[in-house]
C-alpha cells in the first residue's frame, strides 16, 4: 500500500519523553484496521495487521532475517528525514521517527518483528509490520496512547511516500550488502590469504600430480596450492561484482515502479541519504521497474556466492583426499589433531574441518537452486517471492563467512606436509618418463613405464633395463625441471 501525502502542519508538535524501549503492561488492548478491531498483546509495539497475519501463519518457526529489518530502519529513516526536507513531516515527527529508526538499526526492537518467512511474499506483511512498531514506539515517546494512530500515524508518516513494493527490496539490497561487506567478503580473503601463503611456503616442495585420479607429471605442493588460491581470489572478485548490483536502490518506486505518491526527486534523494547513513555507496536503481518486478541483483549474487561454494567444496575435498590414511591412503598432508578421536577405533582421526566445508557448500547450493526458481517465477511488476531469496542469500553468507573463517583456522593454518611420503612417491613415480619421451619416442618410453608397472620397478631401473644409459637418464628426468619445464635452460 503507498500512502498518500499529509502536510507537514496537520500535527502539532507533542512534547517528547526520554523513555526506554518496552511496554510495562499486561493483558490486551485494542488496535483497528480496514477489517475492525484486533486485540493486540498490550506489552507489544506491533498493531492489527502484523497480528492477523501472527493468526494466519503457523508453518515452521523460521521468521524474516533480522538483518532485513536492521536494513528497514535505514529505508524508514531516509525516507522521514527526505519527506521532513520537502515539508511533507514536520521537524519533530522527523525526529522521533529517526529515533526509532536508530533503535531499529540497533536491533532493539528485534523481538517486535515476529512474522513468518512463509507468508504472501511481497514485502506487505514486513512493511507494514515496521510501520505499526515504528508509529507506536513514537506515539509512547510522544506522550500518547498506543493503537490511537495519532500523532503518529503508521500509514500516512512512518510510510509516507513509500510502498511494501519498494521499501523491502530495498531493505533486502541494504541487508545482502552489508552481509557481503561486513562478514563474507573479508572471511574469504582471510582464507585465501592464508592459502595464497601456504602456497610460497610450499613452492619449491615437489610431488605427484593427479590427473583423472592417476599419477601425472610432478609439480610442487605451491603450484597446487596456488590453484586453490586463485580459485578463492576469483569468487571473491565475483561476490565482489555481485555486491555492486546490489547497491541500486529500488525506493521511490513506491507500488509499481511509477514513484506514485512520491515527491519528486524521493528516490535518488532516499539513495544518497541511505548512502550517506550507512557510509556504502547505495544509488537510486536507473531502472524502479526492474528493480520492483525482478530479483535480479540477488539471483546473481546467490549465483557469485554458489560460485564460491564450488571452490571451496573442490579444495575442501581435494585436501580431505589429500590426507587420507595415514597409511592406507594418500598421506600428503598432516592435518591438524583438533577434533575427538572416532569413539569405536581408536587413534582415528576424521577430517572433520573438510566435511564440514563440504556440508556446508552443498547446503549453499541447494539454496542458490531455490532463489533461481524464485526469481525466474515473478509475474508482471511484483515478485512475491522475496522473503525466501533473502532468506536464502543471508544464510548462505553467513554460512561460507563462517565456515571459510573455521576451514582456515583449524585447517589451513595448521595443516602439515607429510615429507617422506612426498619425496617417495615422486621417486616411484611412472609418469616421469614423460620427460624422456621427446628424446627417446614416446614408445619407447611407453615401454619402460610399462615394465616399470609390471614389475614393481622405479622408473629409472626400468629405463635403465631397456636400454637407458644413466647419464641421459639423469640429465632428463630431473623432476624439480619437470616442475618448472625450462627451468634449467633459464639457468
């Protein structure tokens, strides 16, 4: 619903009290809308409609993010202080509705925002219940009396010149950013920092390669880590570009995008005060059409963030492989001895710091299949699917925030190269006949790593047994050069 313009002088000013959030009182009382009276609880802030809809709705327990209405109190108090500078409130209802929005922000009036995430999904039902708890946490600092509508008025101040359609896009872009600024985006760094480090730290440390599950040619453990490092530092640049989508604003659109109700130049104003409230770079979306009818910005960026997840699983799970054993298995790595031993075998230690990344990336893309549904099933100006893309999108930030932060603490920073088993393996290794191969044929060097697997022989013993004289044997296969192919020519 948008509301319609009041004038700034159909309120006098009310003298304003220094009151503490909370009611002090019992039972109900009486508040009204379209439909008749609702008894409300009387220690509650909310009014009729949030508690019809409190009626209507017994699904699960999940409820709308708090980050969403952290989010709403920044949409609400722009859009006060911007309809106060076009005489549209007057200077003290700015105020105290700015009051509110503060405390909002603040997450003290979380426990007012009950509603369920599985509700009608445009935005109406958050919408309107910020309106009641903001209009009636005003009309208690102003002396009057809750559920009166006066001199505070949900409709007509707290949301004036604003509609559901527009304000919780809104709220949800503000809250995806500030997930991505403030949580995600700096736990992935961390990780791929770390990881980047790991990867200088092992560079010169030689080792098998694996390709399609088989011994390849050698390369070192950096060279390998280096690949994980640069898979986190291009999600990240891709979370990163997806942030940026996100900092259009849909406000000003009010109900389908035509800025109804609004006053002129409402939305770019709302974006820069947003801007300027919240120190991000929020702007006015170019487009309140497809800002108000499509999620766009958010399939991408829950497509940015699967992304990630995928790296993440394809690390997580090459290091579980990795240290698999210790001596039945590959054996490479020493992971740090964290977690209890397994209760029925003892001395066992699982890798529970790579499970859980890979739980947890699984889960992230399983909800990134759902906000693509989502967002593909909108119909004309409004998608009603909102609640459960940012329900989607949040969790998963906060989930790969957290677990990049536990992956790198208890695992990256930790973990152990398992040395006797490396060189081993790299002396054993077949796949270093490759590198006789552009000098003998690849036949022949086809032949002597056959006879090699055969009969058990390191591939130098087999060589030599085909003919192979050692000292073209060991100016060829050098495996440090087979590593950094030129190297010995570079020097």
């Amino acid at each position: 619903m948008t509301s319609p313009h009041r004038e700034a002088h159909d309120v006098s000013a009310p003298t304003i009290h220094d009151l503490p959030v909370g009611i002090d009182a019992t039972g109900t009382r009486t508040e009204t809308d379209l439909l008749g009276a609702v008894p409300v609880p009387a220690d509650r802030y909310w009014g009729a409609q949030t508690q019809r809809a409190l009626a209507r709705v017994g699904i699960d327990d999940d409820r709308i993010p708090a980050q969403v209405y952290h989010a709403y109190g920044y949409v609400k108090k722009a859009a006060a202080v911007i309809n106060g500078r076009a005489g549209r409130l007057p200077r003290w209802m700015v105020d105290v509705i700015a009051r509110v929005a503060d405390e909002v922000i603040a997450g003290e009036l979380d426990s007012e925002f009950p509603l369920s995430l599985w509700q009608m999904g445009g935005g109406t039902q958050p919408n309107t219940n910020v309106n009641e708890v903001m209009a009636n946490r005003a009309i208690q600092l102003a002396g009057g009396q809750l559920g009166a509508k006066t001199p505070v008025h949900p409709e007509d101040h707290v949301n004036l010149g604003q509609s559901a359609n527009d304000t919780f896009p809104t709220a949800m872009h503000i809250a995806a950013v500030t997930a991505l600024a403030d949580d995600l985006l700096p736990a992935a760094i961390r990780l791929h920092d770390a990881t980047a480090e790991r990867s200088r730290q092992w560079d010169g440390v030689l080792k098998v390669g694996r390709t399609h599950l088989a011994d390849a040619a050698p390369l070192t453990v950096g060279q390998e880590w280096s690949g994980y490092a640069t898979q986190l530092e291009d999600a990240v640049t891709d979370v990163d570009a997806a942030k940026a989508r996100l900092l259009r604003l849909a406000l000003g659109g009010t109900a389908v995008g035509t800025g109804l109700n609004a006053p002129p130049g409402f939305g770019p104003d709302t974006a820069n005060l947003i801007a300027e409230l919240t120190g991000r770079p929020f702007v006015p979306a170019a487009n309140k059409f497809a800002a108000q009818a499509s999620l766009d910005a958010l399939v991408r960026t829950s497509a940015a963030l699967r992304g990630l997840a995928v790296a993440l699983y394809k690390f997580a799970n090459d290091v579980r492989w990795l240290a698999s054993g210790p001596r039945a298995g590959l054996g490479e790595l020493r992971l740090p001895r964290e977690e209890p031993v397994c209760a029925s075998m003892p001395g066992k230690i699982n890798p529970a710091e790579a499970e859980t990344m890979l739980m947890v990336c699984i889960q992230v893309i399983g909800y990134d299949t759902g906000v693509a549904m989502a967002g593909s099933a909108g119909n004309f100006e409004l998608n009603p699917f909102r609640p459960l893309v940012i329900h989607n999108v949040l969790r998963s930030a906060r989930l790969l925030a957290g677990v990049a932060d536990y992956f790198r603490e208890f695992l990256v920073e930790g973990v152990q190269l398992n040395d006797d088993k490396l060189r081993h393996d790299v002396d054993r290794s077949v796949a270093l006949v490759t590198a006789l191969s552009p000098v003998i044929g690849h036949d022949r060097a086809a032949e002597i790593a056959r006879l090699a697997l055969d009969n058990d022989l390191p591939p130098r013993a087999a060589a030599l047994a085909r003919g192979v004289g050692e000292d073209l044997y060991d100016r060829i296969v050098v495996p440090a050069n087979l590593a950094h192919p030129g190297a010995a020519d570079r020097g």
